[in-house]
C-alpha cells in the first residue's frame, strides 16, 4: 500500500523525481532514466492511409461511410445550410463544419464523431 504525501509534504515533490512510501516504511523512488510516456495524438488527416477499394473489408466501409454522408445531405437541414451560406464565403470553423473525408482509415468512434460534428 502507498502512503499519501501529506499536503505539507506536497510542495518539495518535484513530477520527475517523484517517489513513494509504502505502509511499511520503505521508499520507492522510479529510477533516474525512466521516462514518461507521452500520449500520441493525432490532429492531421494526413497520417491516416486512404481505404483501398480492392480489399473487400474496406470496400465495405467506404460503401458505408459514403452512403451515411449521402444521408446526411439529404435533409432538410442542409438544403436550408447551402442555401444561407453560398461556398466561396464557408471557412474552416466550427461554424462551418467540412464533410469528413470517407476514404480515410480513421477509427470508427473518430468516424462518428466527425459525422456527428457535421
């Protein structure tokens, strides 16, 4: 079990040189070359491969993804959306939103939720 520093305690701990007590007494401290791991994170599209339609399993997604954006065009609300705001005046922000690109291979859940974000 590990002891919690006291909030006295707190202001000399310094994140990299951080260590631990345990119930007993005895103190863990990590060792002086050992590294965080930082999170990836992707913003770009440009990092993710293009599906290719001649494997049957990403046909399938494409097939898939494009008819959702063929839905998501057929509505009401984006007709009214084109109408008011003409092409030359949509920028890159939040308040115009781009049409996801469906030939990515990005994950399902990120796929959702730039679909949603449209």
């Amino acid at each position: 079990m590990f002891k919690r520093p006291r909030p006295s305690d707190t202001s000399d701990l310094n994140p990299k040189n951080s260590s631990f007590e345990k119930a007993d007494g005895s103190v863990i401290t990590p060792p002086e070359n050992a590294k965080r791991r930082k999170l990836k994170q992707s913003t770009s599209q440009e990092e993710f491969r293009v599906l290719d339609e001649s494997n049957p399993k990403d046909a399938a997604r494409l097939k898939t993804r494009a008819n959702m954006i063929r839905k998501g065009k057929n509505t009401i609300g984006y007709d009214e959306y084109l109408k008011k705001v003409k092409k030359e005046d949509r920028r890159r922000i939040p308040e115009h939103p781009v049409t996801p690109n469906h030939k990515l291979d990005i994950p399902n859940r990120r796929w959702q939720g730039q679909v949603k974000a449209w």
